[in-house]
C-alpha cells in the first residue's frame, strides 16, 4: 500500500526557488501567475500487513521526511 | 598531555583533513577519525563535526548523518558535557540532531555562496570575548548552498536571551546589516551555541582561516582556541 507525503517550507518561510520560478514565467508574459511554491513528494510503499500504517508514515514524515522547524506536510493514501 | 580530537568522517566530509591539518599544525593537537558506523567514540575530549556532504546531503542537509550510529555516541558524549564544534555541515547535523535549535535553509538567493564574508560574535554570547580590541569583525570563508538559519520568533527570542547566538553576520566594520548578510539568515546568524555554550555550530568555515599563504586571514584561529579550552 502506498502512502503520498508532500513537504513543503512553512508559509511564512521564503521559498527562492518557487519565487525565481514565479519570475521567470512573469518575464516571460505569464503574467497571471501569483505565486509558485515548490515541494518535495515521498512515496512510502508499506507492507499490506502493516499495522496502522497512516501512523507509521506520519512519524516517517515528522521524524526524517520533514524538518518541522522550516516544514510542514500531507500525507495521502494513494 | 594534551587532548586528543576526535574528527567525525561521513560518506561525503570533505574538510576533515583541513581540520585535524589545523589542530597539528597551530595547536600541536592529535586528532582521530571517527567513521560513521563507530557505535562508540574512543577517548577524545571534544568532537568536530566537519564540513561537506554528508551522504550526499539527500534528503535535506544533515538530515540523514543526523541518524547516523555515531552521532548517538556524540549525542550522548555532548549529554556528558563534552565540546562538540559543527562547522558547515557539521552545524547543520547539529541542528537536524536538535542538538542545537533552529533549522538551515535553503539561501534566501537561491544560490550556492563561496565567498570570504565578516562575522563578529555576539557581545552576550559565549564567543563574546574572543575579539581582539583592535578588530572589527572576522574575515572567513563560506561554502554553502543552505545556510539560511531559521527558527520560531519564540525559538529566536530565546536565543538572544540566553547569549546563544555565537556569531553574527557583519559588513567589513562589524555593522550587523543586511549587506552583510549572505544567505537571508534570520538576525545575520552565523553559529549558535547550546544553552551552555559547549555545543558550537556555525557555518563559515575557521579551519579555512588560519594559514596567510592561502590568501586570506588567520581569524579562524580564535574558534579553535576556544574549542580546544573548552576541551581542556
């Protein structure tokens, strides 16, 4: 079973490379963008047997996946 | 006798040979590599955590090494009270081990900086009486891509409380400023101590700065000697 986790720098946290992103495409006239945000995908392939596995990848995603001090994430059942 | 140093080598340190190089050569100290898999540290009175790309940096900086086997052994060695100095990669480890607070960031341009830049310690931190009267700030050199230090605005107030802020970001005279400031580092944070100021991590590079036939300064210098007092 597969679980998606997406982490991503905080809000508040200035993200450079979605902003150079964001500024090149409006240079290039792609003026309704607002913003961009990048973000990093894990995807976790558990054992069918595994017990409580959304709690698993949840301590995955607080203990190594993500800083929590810079970071957030989400966590999806694919 | 004097103490001996023990270096920790990860897949991907590269300036562990420049660090025990700097301890031999100014300080007359011995120094012993540490891999990454040793589950216990031989008798050394202070570790550095040098810099590089410990295991290729996947993952996040740090990150990985920061659940390395040996670090378990430094985690419990600092636990002991022992010195411990993380310098570039090694500051980062530190603050993934969350043996020192906040995080290092991507730099705020977006870019890789190799540059010589100016720190000075902060007056009520640990470092704080390390200038010479005759010096402004420190000229030392940086090599990284993620070294903007962040943390919570609650996280930060402690750290100016407590004198935990070692070394800040400066322009050549020693003005705190935003020129100074290479990679967006929240309050031109260069290295931070733990709370008992035995822990020290920065991100400029010392054992960079301790020879004038490189080019540049020996300002690096007045680190190692703290370190080196604080591991007697």
């Amino acid at each position: 079973m597969k679980y998606e986790v997406i982490v991503q720098l905080k809000g508040e946290v200035l993200d450079p490379a979605g902003r150079a992103i964001k500024e090149t495409l409006q240079r290039l006239g792609t003026t309704a963008v607002q913003d961009v945000q990048v973000s990093r995908r894990f995807v976790v392939d558990l054992e069918d047997s595994t017990n409580d596995p959304k709690a698993l990848v949840e301590s995955l995603a607080r203990d190594y996946f993500a800083n929590s001090v810079a970071e957030t994430f989400t966590i999806k059942a694919l | 006798m004097k103490a001996t140093i023990g270096i920790l080598q990860f897949p991907g340190s590269n300036c562990d040979a420049d660090c025990a190089d700097t301890l031999s050569r100014h300080f007359q100290i011995k120094s012993q590599y540490i891999w990454h898999t040793e589950k216990t540290l031989p008798n050394v009175s202070g570790i550095v955590i040098p810099g590089g790309f410990s295991y290729g940096d996947y993952l996040r900086s740090g990150a990985l090494a920061a659940h390395s086997v040996c670090m378990q052994a430094v985690r419990e060695f600092a636990a002991r009270g022992g010195p411990v100095f993380g310098i570039c990669n090694g500051f980062q480890i530190l603050t993934e081990t969350k043996l020192l607070p906040g995080a290092l960031i991507g730099n705020s341009g977006g870019s890789f900086r190799c540059e010589y830049i100016h720190v000075k310690p902060t007056t009520n931190g640990y470092l704080g009486q390390l200038m010479p009267p005759h010096q402004k700030a420190w000229s030392m050199p940086i090599a990284h891509g993620e070294g903007r230090y962040v943390i919570d605005e609650e996280g930060l107030e402690e750290l100016r409380q407590q004198g935990q802020i070692a070394l800040q970001y400066t322009d050549a005279n020693g003005a705190v400023d935003a020129v100074g400031n290479p990679n967006g580092s929240m309050d031109n944070i260069a290295g931070v101590t733990s709370r008992d100021g035995r822990i020290v991590g920065m991100m400029p590079h010392p054992e960079r700065a301790t020879d004038t036939i490189m080019g540049g300064s020996c300002d690096g210098l007045n680190l190692w000697r703290h370190f080196l007092t604080m591991a007697g």
